[in-house]
C-alpha cells in the first residue's frame, strides 16, 4: 500500500481543522477519506508549492477569464495571473485584468509589419512574466510552430463541444452550437486540450458532456455549455498547478487521479 510520510498531522480547510494522523503515514484510502470532508486536495508536492505562473490569452469578453480569477480567489486554483494578452484593444478580457489589478497588454499582428515579429514579441513577454503555462480563452488566432514549439505542452485551449466532434477552423462561439443542433446529436460538451499546430487538435486534458435537449436553440445550449467551461477550466489548469500531467503522446494521463474531489 502506498503510504505519504512527513505529513503534518493536522490540515486546514477554511476554518476548519481536520486531523489527517498520528503518527504521521498515512494509507491513500484513509487519505480519500480526508478528502471526501475537506473538499480539496492538497497532498500533491505540486499544490504546496509556488503558485503556477500563467498567461491568459483572450480576444474577446473573457468570461473563461473571470471564471479562472474566481478560482484563484476562492483558494480552488493555486495560480498566478502573470498577464492577460489580447489581439482586441477593446476586449472586456483586457477591462476585466484592469479592473482586478492583473497585467494587461494589447498585442496584435496589425502591429507589426511581419508574423514573425509578432511572435518574437509574444514570447518575450511571456519569457519576462516567467509564464509556466499559457492558457487561450477565446482567443482567435491561431498560435505559429516557432510559440507552439517554444511552450509545447504547456498551452491549454477550451472549446464548448466534445472533441474532434464539432471542432477545427471556423468552429467557434455560436457557430460550434448551432453546428451541433444541426447534426442532431444528444450529448455535446466541453475539452480542455494542449495546443499543438493545428485548431483544436491537441491532446485531450478533460472533457465535460452536457446533454442536449429537445427545445435548445443555439443560445440556450451555449448558455449551459458555458457554465461548464467556467468549472472545467480552472479544474485543468489545477492539474498543472498540482505537477500532475504526463503527456505520452496524445494521451494525457492525470497522475492521483481520483483524489480531487474538487
């Protein structure tokens, strides 16, 4: 059986104290116990460390944003916001990182006479914002080779639909929606993935089947799609932030899974 030692006996949630055990080796089956209680896991030597370095890149109202932002406020999302990165001036991404005190910065292909200036710019900023993880929330661009290659496997992507159903270029917002009711499927959904060279191509992180009901119209499906972007996301991106992906190549394996009960 596997055992954790040097554990402090004594944990806290909140306000509450819990009492983990003494002496201090603990069995993963008491362990979940623990967890059904306290809510969180904190176990990992990922989760007690520094908090993971991230850059949000979003072009347009950045609510995946906010719900990333709320996460970390709530202690449910050991991160950092290094900055907020936008192709729109106008974003309410951009609004939403001045309004909370975080980093914001207009970056657009328009400002640069070629791609790859654009690019050399990007990944210095986010080599000076010692970003660890890179994170697009509706962002609507597709990354290059040369910023895939340089944070290969740490760049993340949601998409409101089960893929590779409903996904690739042009496959967005309402689009990917209306696409779905089209076809006539049940079930459709939400998959966070690593970002490779391709649209929404990359391994698969996690994925959250929403079912499709008989009177939906395109704008009441996105409605509770998007209610579940906003729980699935901060939920990847604490994986990261636990050091508890592996990646063999389009498998993603999640290290202790089963024990966050977040």
């Amino acid at each position: 059986m596997a055992e954790f030692r040097g554990i402090n006996p004594l944990a806290t949630k909140g306000d509450k104290v819990v009492r983990v055990a003494s002496p201090v080796v603990v069995s993963l089956i008491f362990l979940e116990k623990i967890f059904d209680f306290a809510g969180e896991s904190w176990y990992s030597e990922g989760a007690m460390g520094e908090p993971l370095k991230i850059a949000v890149l979003a072009s347009g109202e950045g609510t995946n944003l906010q719900a990333i932002i709320d996460a970390i406020k709530k202690g449910r999302l050991r991160a950092e916001i290094r900055v907020v990165i936008s192709n729109n001036s106008g974003s309410g991404a951009l609004r939403r990182a001045r309004r909370e005190g975080i980093y914001g910065l207009h970056l657009s292909h328009k400002q640069f006479t070629a791609p790859e200036e654009f690019d050399a710019r990007l990944l210095q900023v986010l080599e000076e914002r010692e970003v660890e993880l890179v994170c697009l929330a509706g962002y609507m661009k597709l990354l290059s080779p040369r910023v895939v290659g340089a944070y290969r496997n740490r760049i993340l992507n949601i998409h409101p639909a089960l893929l590779p159903s409903f996904g690739g270029k042009g496959m967005y917002g309402q689009r990917v929606h209306q696409a779905v009711i089209e076809y006539g499927v049940k079930v459709t959904g939400v998959t966070v993935h690593l970002v490779d060279e391709k649209y929404d191509h990359g391994p698969i992180v996690l994925q959250k089947a929403v079912e499709v009901l008989e009177d939906d119209t395109a704008e009441t499906l996105s409605q509770r799609v998007l209610r579940v972007e906003h729980e699935l996301y901060p939920k990847a991106i604490e994986l990261f932030a636990e050091r508890r992906i592996k990646v063999e190549g389009r498998k993603v394996r999640i290290e202790g899974r089963g024990l966050n009960r977040n």
